[in-house]
C-alpha cells in the first residue's frame, strides 16, 4: 500500500485494505505524540464554518510536531476571483499539504488537480470522508468487528451518509439509509455503490421504511438542514418529522446499539434521551476525529 503524496478526496478512491490500514493507524498510534512533521506545514482552508474539522486538524498537526495555517477563503484572493488553479500551484510552493473545507466538491477536484502536495477532503457537498474513517473507528472501538454490525443511518443523501455508504460497500458491511422519499443519495454515489456491492458482498439498503431500524447495532443520525440548505428549512423539518430518533424508535434496536452523531447536533434529528443516554458514544467519536486525522497525516505526508 503507497499513501505517500496521494490526495484524500473520496473512500472510493481507496482499497478495504487501505481503509482499514489508515483505521488500524489510528487506533495504534491513538495517543502517541511524535515529531513526524517537524519543520512541515499543513494549510488548512476553509470556505465553510468549522468546530471539529478545524480544531483537530490544528492539534493533530500540532501532537505530531507540524505547523498548521488557517486560511479563510474570504480572506485570501480566491474572494477577488483569482483561479483555483493559480491558488493550487501557489499554496503547493508554501506548504506540505492542504486539508480544504468547501462548499462544492467539484472545486475540490479542481485544488487537487493542480496541486503537487496531498489535498485531504474536509468536507464537501458530497462527500465528508474524514468523519466516517473516524466513526467506523468509533464503531470498531464499541462494538468490534465491523461485519456484524447493522449500521442504520437515519437521515437524507448527504455528504455523510455518503461517505458511509461508499465505505462500507467497500468494507462489505450491512448498512441501512432511511431516509424521506426524495432525500435519497445522488444517481453518480448510488453507481459506486452498486459497483462495490458486486465484489465486496455489502448489503446496502436505502430506504423510506423506519422498520430497518430494527435490531440495530448502531444508530445514526444527522442535522437535517445541512451548511448551504438554509433555505429549505421549513420544507425540510416537515418532510423529516416523522424521521426524529426518539426513545420509542431505538427501543426496537438492539438491546446494545449505540447512538451516533456527527456533531453540531440540534433538537429536530434526535430527542435529549437519546443524545445524552446510555447509548450515546458522540463524544468519543468526536474525538477520534482528532485521532484518525493523525494516521492520515502519519500515512500521506
């Protein structure tokens, strides 16, 4: 396995192996600090607001020696429409990598293609990578082996579930969407899906059904109204409504789920009894954000 130099923009990019190499690192090297990327800078550039993405990149840059830089994108000269592609070449003669936060993946693609240094994805429209290598980290961590586990996502086609269905039909697991007719995830993730299905024998299911939820291992859950879908508020929380995790819905869980969420959270996805109950691992699997973004700066830079 090479992860030298390579970019991190999609899991579909990368092999099972790969994807459990980078996990396995993670939790090896959890809380070892070293000075790996003494004298190395990673750019960290953000067109979109940030708590967890932001914050760990910066300390694990720093637990492992680096220097990090924060670039608001409204700040540089991107917001006087100097070209992604001049901004790629510039920001490769600076820095040793750059993990990017935008609002449209297809500009992602764009930095990477003209940059010499690795571009780790941040999180994008599509895609959300960092966080779901962190969550089946979490998983593993929880419950063990990822292939007994019934994943359930309850929520719409969005850049997490995203993410989460491409790796597990790569890592052969059973991992359930529920979502509102219309939510479902775009026609281009649906095609990798099927294509990864073929060979890895993962039992992906999307859904409208909230009877999958049960026996369960692992529930979760997301915003409803993602960074960009302002607008589309009021439609979203009625389409949801009935979607909400609830106590009555987890009781038809397994008797030893555990409940997940991806952070920030608010009150329409998720009642406080379950978000704050005995279930919830959300606050270890936020800060094995910090850890997996580690191994990945161990692995690619």
């Amino acid at each position: 396995m090479e992860f030298k130099n390579r970019h991190l923009l999609s899991l579909k990019d990368f092999t099972k192996e790969e994807i459990l190499k980078i996990i396995e690192t993670s939790i090896k090297e959890k809380y070892k600090i070293e000075d790996i990327l003494k004298g190395k800078t990673i750019g960290l550039l953000f067109q979109k607001p940030s708590t967890r993405t932001r914050i760990s990149f910066e300390v694990a840059v720093n637990q492992l020696g680096g220097r990090s830089v924060y670039m608001n994108w409204s700040e540089l000269q991107l917001s006087r429409k100097e070209s992604l592609k001049d901004t790629a070449k510039v920001l490769s003669r600076y820095l040793n990598a750059l993990v990017a936060r935008l609002f449209k993946h297809s500009e992602l693609l764009e930095i990477a293609e003209y940059s010499t240094i690795p571009v780790i994805n941040g999180l994008t429209d599509l895609y959300h990578p960092c966080q779901i290598l962190g969550d089946l980290q979490t998983i593993i961590e929880k419950k063990g082996d990822l292939k007994k586990q019934k994943i359930v996502f309850i929520g719409d086609g969005n850049n997490v579930s995203n993410s989460l269905l491409i790796a597990s039909s790569i890592l052969g697991l059973n991992t359930k969407l529920i979502c509102p007719k219309g939510y479902e995830p775009p026609e281009s993730v649906l095609n990798i899906i099927k294509n990864n299905e073929r060979i890895s024998n993962a039992k992906i299911t999307i859904t409208n059904n909230l009877s999958e939820v049960e026996d369960a291992t692992v529930i979760y859950t997301d915003v409803w109204v993602s960074m960009g879908q302002e607008e589309e508020t009021t439609k979203r929380i009625r389409d949801f409504a009935e979607y909400k995790v609830t106590e009555k819905l987890v009781k038809k869980a397994a008797p030893d789920y555990i409940f997940m969420h991806c952070l920030p959270r608010t009150a329409y996805e998720v009642d406080d009894e379950v978000f704050y109950g005995q279930h919830s691992v959300v606050w270890d699997q936020a800060e094995n954000r910090l850890h997996v973004q580690k191994a990945i700066l161990r692995l690619l830079v």
